[in-house]
C-alpha cells in the first residue's frame, strides 16, 4: 500500500548512514504494517468507512516521508512527487467513491520511477548511485575512488548502469503485479496482498543486481588500498 512511499524515504535518507538490518526492519514496520494495521483497525473496530480507513493509514507514511526529507536538510524531487500523488489520490477518491483507485494508485508512482530510472540508465545516468554508494564506498577513501571511478571509468558506471536497469525492470514488475492484484482479489484481502509484490522486487533485485554491484565494491575496494 506504500511501495513509492517507502522508496522515497529511503532515497532521502542521509549518505553518511547506512542501514543497519534493525533499521531495515524498522523502516518495514513504519511504511507497511502501521498503515495496514491502522487501516484494518479503523475499518474493523472503529466501523470507519473503506476510503477514510485508507486515506487516514495512506497520510502515515506520507508524514513519514515529510519527516525524512526534512532530517535529510534538503528537499527531495521524487518524495515531493511521491507527496503530490498523495495529494491528488486524494480528491479524486474522494470524488469518484472508488476505494480501489486509493488502492492502485501506488503503482502510477512506481510506474513513473521505473521508467525515469530505465530512461535515464538508458542515457548513462543511473540515478539510483545515491541508494547504492553509502553500502559501498562507506569510509572516506572508498567515497573519493567511486567518485573517481564515476568520472574517469566507463566500465565503472556501465556496471551502475545495468544494476539500475535491474531495478527499473524490477519496479515495473511490482506496478504489474500490484494491479493484477486490485482488480481480481476481493478488496479485503487486496489491501495486504499488494504489499507481496514490493517484497518480491526488493528481495529479487537485490539479489540480481549483485553480479554487477559487487564487481563495483572490488574496483572501489581495490583503488582506495582495501580488501
């Protein structure tokens, strides 16, 4: 239910800190079981109706991703687009009646990030370098030899190229899952299943993009003097 959301926290967070696997599982609980939880909680025992019980869980991990850009000290452009979604969703559920929109509007923002990640792989930029530096070049001379390597190496960014083309690929897999998902499960039970597919893109791609990322950790590793 918070796939773009949960992205564009991560994407904010601070370089110098990486994520220790209790934060990991943190960041979980936050983005997906407290909206699931607050959303089978006001619909089951409160008697909320279905649109306000998902608006009501869908503005938690917004006010998340708020709370993350702001720690980060600057402004995000995919959070803040990821918010505006949420904004708009909104409205437009809200005038239509249809819960199911509420629902399968996550993908639109998934969607619109996998192709900007395809396309700008595609033009040489991979932009999702911000998620995978702090996990590898994480001390001062392994940050210099990437930034190094990103000028002076073609081979060095043809492999960050296709390790994000992992993850365009991957995010627009979970888009397709997400929806087959919405449209022929009965709500209810679409509500906790979408979150399946997220689980998928994120174990499968960080599995696959590992025959590219670990060549870069070996060169990283290698030119500041590290095994």
């Amino acid at each position: 239910m918070t796939t773009t959301q949960q992205i564009a926290a991560t994407q904010t967070v601070k370089p110098a800190k990486a994520q220790t696997p209790l934060s990991g599982l943190l960041s979980l609980v936050l983005d997906i079981g407290l909206p699931l939880g607050t959303y089978y909680l006001l619909k089951n025992a409160f008697g909320v109706d279905v649109i306000t019980a998902l608006i009501v869980s869908g503005l938690l991990p917004a006010a998340r991703t708020i709370w993350t850009t702001v720690r980060a000290g600057k402004p995000d452009q995919f959070a803040l687009a990821v918010l505006m979604l949420t904004i708009v969703s909104i409205p437009i559920t809200l005038l239509t009646g249809s819960p199911t929109f509420m629902l399968a509007k996550e993908g639109l923002g998934t969607a619109a990030l996998g192709i900007y990640v395809g396309v700008m792989a595609l033009r040489n930029q991979p932009v999702m370098t911000k998620a995978f530096k702090p996990f590898i070049a994480n001390s001062a001379k392994k940050a210099a030899a990437w930034d190094e390597f990103m000028v002076t190496s073609p081979a060095f960014r043809t492999l960050l190229v296709r390790a994000n083309l992992v993850w365009a690929i991957g995010f627009v897999v979970e888009v397709t899952l997400r929806l087959v998902i919405v449209f022929t499960l009965p709500f209810d039970t679409a509500v906790w299943a979408t979150n399946f597919p997220l689980f998928a893109a994120i174990v499968g791609c960080s599995v696959v993009q590992r025959r590219w990322l670990v060549p870069v950790a070996r060169m990283v590793n290698v030119a500041a003097g590290e095994k």
